[in-house]
C-alpha cells in the first residue's frame, strides 16, 4: 500500500522534482563537455582586443609570457620594465613576489607567477559560476502553505480530491485589509504566508498563462496589485523580526539564529520572498517601488543569508540599479543595500560585493561626458569605502586587479599591433587606474594612519599602482592623447596630496614643451574651446588648430602649478623647483632668439613660434616659483633643525595657512578661474542640449500637423 506522504509527494512535489534533477544533470553534461562558457570579466568589459590577448596567452607560457630563459628581453627597457619592476616590493597573500636587481632569477619567478596565476585572475568569474545566470528556484503555493492549511477557512482542494490548478480565486481589497490586520496585531504566520502566496502571484502579473495556471491567487486591479506589493514590503520585516529577531554583534554584524523552529518552518516562505523580490526587482523601473524593494531587501538580508544562490544574484540586481538608476535617491539605496551586504557577511560576502561594485562601475563607465560624470564618480566614491572593512580582503583584491591591469598595459607594449593600446587607451582602463587611485588614497590617508597608529596595509600598492600610471601615460606619445596624460596627472596629484608621497611628474609634462603642438603656429578655426576635463581623446578636427594648442597649453600651466602647490610650504621647495625653473627659462631663450631672429635668417623659425601669449604665461609661472622659493628660504633662515630631523621638517610652517603662502595665493585664484570656465561649458552644454530637444520637437509637432492635413484631405 502506497504511504500518504508518498502520495502527497507526488501530487504537490513529483513534478518540480523531475524538472530539478534534469536541470542538474544538463548542467553537470554542461560542465563535463567544457566547450561554451560565458565571456570572462576581461571579454565582457575590454572588448575583442582581450579576446584576442586571451587567445595568445591560452598558447601557452611560452608566447604569452615568454620563457625563463629569455625573461630578460620580455621585460628590458621601456614600459614594461618599470610596471613589473613595481611589484617587486609587494607581497601577495600567499607568495612574495620578489625581482632581483640583477640576473634573470628575479625577473623569471615573476614571470611563473603570472603564468601560474593569469588565468584564475581573468577567468574569476568563469568557474562555480555556471548556473548563476539561471532563473532562482521558486517554490509552490501548496509548500508555501504547507502547515497554515489547518488554521485556514479555505478550501486549496475540490470534494473529488483535485488540486483546482485552473480555478483561481480573486484577490480583493477587503481580504487585503484583513491579512494587514493580522499582521500589525497578531503577527499572524498564517498572513505571512498567504501574503507571500499572493506576492508571487503579484510579481507573475501579466507573465505567460503557463507560469501563472497553478497561483492560487488572481490579481486584475492595479490597485490590489499595488497594495499586496507595498503590503509584503512594509509587514514581512516587522512580522520576521518579530518571531526570529536579528542579532546585532559588537562588531556590527547582523545575524539570526538560523536553529530557530520557526525558521526551519518559515524557510519555503523564505525561499520564495527571495525569488521574488529578485525578480520584482529586475522588473521594476518606478524610482519610489525600486526603492522600498531595496529598502525591504536590506531589512531582510540576514534572513537570506543562507540562500548564497539567491544572495549573489541578489547583490548583482542591485548593483545593477546603483550603477544604472537615474535617481539619485535609489542609487543612495541601492548603495546601503551593498554596503551592509559586506558589512554583516563574511569575507567571501565581502569579496562579492568588492568585486561586483567593481564590476558593475567598469560596465557602466564606457561612455563618459559631462552629464555621466557625476554618476560615475559617485560609484568610485562609494565602491572604495568598501575596502576599509577588511584590509586583508581589500589587499589581495586590489592586488589582483592592479595586476590585472599591468597585464593589459604590457600585452599593449609586447604585442605592438596596430590596435594594441585600444586596450589601454580607453575610458573603462583609465576609470579603473583612477579607482584604485581612489582606493589608496582614502585607506592611505595620512591623518587617517596618524589617528590609527600605524600604516595601512595598501600602501605597498603605492609604488606598482604610480608605475602602471606613468607607463600608460607614455604609451603613446601623440597629441591626440594629451587630454588622457592630462587626466591622468591630475589623478597621480591626488594620490599624492592624500597618502603624502612624492612621485616625480614635472618629467611628464615638461616633455611636452618639444611636441609640434606647442612649437608650431595653430591653425586658426571656429571651433569651440576643447573640453580637457571629460575626454582622452581630441578628435581629428582639433589637431594642429589654434584652439586646442591653447587649451593644451592651459593644461601644462594648470599642471606645473598643481604639481608645485602640493609642496608650496614644504622646507625643501627652492630645491624642488630648480629643474622646472631652469626647464622654463631654457625655453623662453629659445623662443626669444627665433622670434628675435633677422628676417633673412630666421623667419620660417620665428613664423613657427607664435605662441607668445604661452611664452608669457611660463615666465609668470617662473616669477610664482621664484616668488615662493624666496618665501621658503626666508622662513628657513630662522630654524634651528637640520634636513635629518624629520619630525622638525614635518612642522615647519604647520601654523601658516596654504593659501597664505605666495603659490598658494596664485593658485587659489587660477582655481576659481577654471570653475568659473567650467560651470559656463556646463550651462553652453545644456543650452545646447535643450536647443536639441527644442528642435526635436518643433519637427514632431510638423510631422502631426502633415498627418492632421492628410485626413482632412
């Protein structure tokens, strides 16, 4: 005789059983056969050219990275060279990395590192991944309700025994108000579960008549649809606490007792609000329903916590929203959601959401102007505050994907095609460059390690992170590409003035004094000023114009000047500036004897050195440093501590204000001049766009009043 709980087995479970174990088994047939994948990380965010890099390295060590026996000719000279001398100071979390000053021993551990670790690195997302793009598992009505159906008035079954699979039953408002009722005063579990019941029902709202023939609930009024959504959002948190309270430990972490029977006995209602909400989710695009979704779901996380499955997929659905939402106020919430994610989980929960945030920032930051801007820097501020909950996590990640980044930068260098440095020279790389920038700036802020005491554990990243930097920047060397070295210098001044290192710049930019940008006349043309601060990239037009050489020469004086007023009160400026000053003035002798010259001798030369308004700005320049220098060395003259007494050279005019310094002065002023030049490209840009949608219109309007002619007609 067949048992009862076998015969309920197969009327409520046997089906979705099946279908479960013959997903598994394609999945596993998948896996053994190993030939389709989803796209790597690298694919998917760097485009064909890391395909095609990944090919080469698939060949094996020996082209990709070369062998041990010719390290030296992969790594001599040239960028390559710095970027991976810069991780020779650098201890990974299992391996120290070590390069020898001499001899290949160094350079060929170097080289087995990467060809050990290259492909766990760009594959990370590859494996035990395979099934996360597959929909959550959801669960029944008749296993949600499992337990409740005896405290229910209803019916689930006909008098012949039948599941009544197509006679659905209408869900109103006054059966609505009587599970809020029982919710509020009671925290009734038999609400909770038919609230839940007709939430699945609500997020299956207009989906194929197949998913939705076995929901015990229909809903047709937008209205009911909209109270059974805001109704499980507010109630299901309160009710949860209420019967397996969260707990809040010392260090912040919330968790539950996952032992509690009336977890065990809530988990299928768990499962499926899981299920749910994700799928809720992905289908919303209403900026307040988003929000409270993602307001519930942080409330909720410790008690998802043991679904991993759902909790990943969870994490990557909102990060989608934090990176993707228009309004300011979700992507606020969308960050709070992730932020505790990291904060209540464990390492790997950490690692998650490092990696997503990362993830998703790269994906989003492709195209970058003036209006996507703002966006992406909002999710470099925030995704970098992750990495101060964990400085071994944060270590080992940032590591790896700064590594990441000199591998792309030294197949650009080793494998010279034509579109080699496409890999590099884009806005996804150097946005990346500046986040991890970001990152070492604020956990290696020196008043942050002065209030803790000791050094952070990232700054050892420092030095490979400033080598990757500069050797990007001279990648190529072409005029097209200043606004790329422009921006990145500006992120290398930051991380500067935030960790208070000294990282040698002037080099950079004095070099492009000798470029035919600066040293030949610009042609003249009605171009409007080029926007430095939101390109890398100067289009064909602006080349050889006269407007782009002056905004190229703004830049280098912004730049000099920026770099010196890091140091405007350090003891040692009038050593510092020597080099520039004599750069500088080396220069304006130049351009004084070309445009000095006789006309039969000189005259092409003088025609080619034009740019006299730029000669003045450099001796001005030049006065500012000698102005300053004479400040500093009148200052010094009253000390009594030698250049070994660093504690001394640390204070010395610690009581003096930076702007209160002559540099200072200057450069306070130029700032404000260059906002002032922004916020009016800013409001040009919008006025042009408004023309735009203006214009757009006014055709609309034409096109339906052709249309209204031809029906009189």
């Amino acid at each position: 005789m067949v048992q009862k709980s076998t015969k309920k087995f197969q009327k409520n479970h046997l089906k979705r059983t099946i279908g479960q174990r013959k997903q598994v088994q394609a999945y596993k047939k998948k896996i053994a056969k190993g030939n389709k994948r989803k796209p790597t990380a690298e694919e998917e965010y760097y485009g064909d050219e890391a395909e095609s890099a990944k090919r080469q390295r698939s060949r094996g060590s020996e082209q990709a990275l070369g062998k041990d026996t010719n390290a030296k000719e992969l790594f001599a000279g040239g960028v390559q060279d710095n970027v991976e001398e810069a991780f020779a100071g650098v201890k990974n979390k299992k391996k120290i990395l070590k390069v020898a000053d001499d001899g290949e021993d160094g350079v060929a551990d170097f080289t087995r590192f990467l060809d050990q670790d290259d492909q766990d690195l760009l594959n990370e997302e590859n494996h035990s991944e395979g099934s996360d793009n597959d929909e959550y598992d959801e669960v029944e009505d008749e296993e949600i309700l499992d337990g409740a159906d005896e405290e229910s008035d209803e019916e689930p079954q006909s008098k012949n025994g039948k599941n009544r699979e197509n006679d659905k039953e209408e869900l109103t408002g006054k059966v609505i108000a009587k599970w809020r009722k029982s919710l509020t005063e009671d925290k009734s579990l038999r609400a909770l579960k038919q609230v839940a019941v007709a939430f699945r029902a609500a997020v299956h709202v207009g989906k194929d008549e197949s998913e939705t023939m076995k929901f015990k609930y229909a809903i047709t009024d937008p209205e009911t649809y909209n109270d059974v959504v805001m109704l499980t959002l507010t109630q299901f948190p309160e009710v949860l606490n209420h019967h397996i309270p969260v707990i809040t430990s010392s260090g912040g972490r919330r968790t539950i007792a996952t032992t509690n029977k009336k977890y065990q006995q809530l988990a299928p209602v768990l499962k499926s609000l899981s299920a749910n909400l994700l799928r809720l989710l992905s289908d919303l695009s209403e900026p307040k329903t988003v929000t409270a979704v993602l307001i519930a779901g942080e409330k909720l996380l410790p008690y998802f916590a043991s679904f991993r499955r759902f909790v990943k997929q969870f994490i990557k659905a909102v990060v989608d929203v934090w990176s993707t939402a228009p309004d300011e106020s979700t992507r606020l919430m969308a960050w709070v959601v992730i932020r505790s994610a990291a904060e209540f989980g464990d390492k790997g929960m950490l690692e998650l959401c490092m990696k997503t945030s990362y993830a998703g920032m790269i994906k989003n930051c492709r195209h970058t102007s003036i209006h996507t801007i703002p966006l992406i820097n909002f999710m470099k501020n925030t995704a970098a505050t992750l990495y101060a909950l964990d400085r071994e996590v944060a270590y080992q990640t940032a590591f790896d994907y700064i590594r990441q980044l000199a591998i792309h930068l030294r197949n650009s260098v080793v494998h010279k095609t034509k579109d080699s440095y496409k890999a590099v020279y884009n806005w996804q790389y150097i946005h990346s460059l500046d986040f991890w920038r970001r990152v070492l700036s604020h956990q290696c802020d020196t008043a942050k390690e002065e209030k803790e005491g000791k050094e952070s554990a990232l700054r050892p990243l420092i030095y490979p992170l400033v080598q990757l930097i500069l050797g990007a920047m001279r990648l190529i060397p072409a005029a097209q590409y200043f606004p790329l070295r422009f921006t990145l210098f500006r992120s290398l001044i930051d991380l500067s003035r935030d960790a208070d290192v000294y990282i040698p710049l002037l080099p950079t930019i004095t070099e492009l004094l000798t470029s035919t940008t600066i040293t030949r006349s610009g042609k003249p043309s009605t171009l409007r000023p080029f926007d430095f601060e939101h390109n890398i990239r100067a289009n064909a037009a602006y080349l050889g114009t006269r407007i782009y050489q002056t905004g190229v020469c703004e830049q280098i004086i912004e730049c000099i000047l920026e770099f010196y007023g890091l140091y405007a009160k350090h003891v040692s400026f009038p050593e510092l500036v020597v080099p520039c000053v004599i750069t500088l003035k080396r220069y304006a002798r130049r351009k004084d004897r070309l445009s000095t010259a006789t006309p039969e001798k000189g005259r092409k030369k003088a025609k080619k050195h034009e740019n006299f308004t730029f000669h003045k700005q450099l001796l001005e320049v030049v006065e500012k440093l000698e102005v300053n220098s004479k400040f500093i060395q009148d200052r010094r003259k009253i000390v009594e501590f030698s250049p070994e007494n660093h504690e001394q050279v640390k204070q010395f005019l610690k009581d003096v204000a930076w702007d209160k310094s002559p540099l200072g002065q200057y450069l306070k002023i130029q700032r404000e001049v260059k906002e002032e030049r922004l916020r009016i490209l800013r409001a040009s840009m919008e006025k042009e766009g408004e023309k735009q949608d203006a214009d757009e219109d006014d055709v609309m309007d034409e096109v339906e009043g052709d249309d209204d002619d031809d029906g009189e007609e």
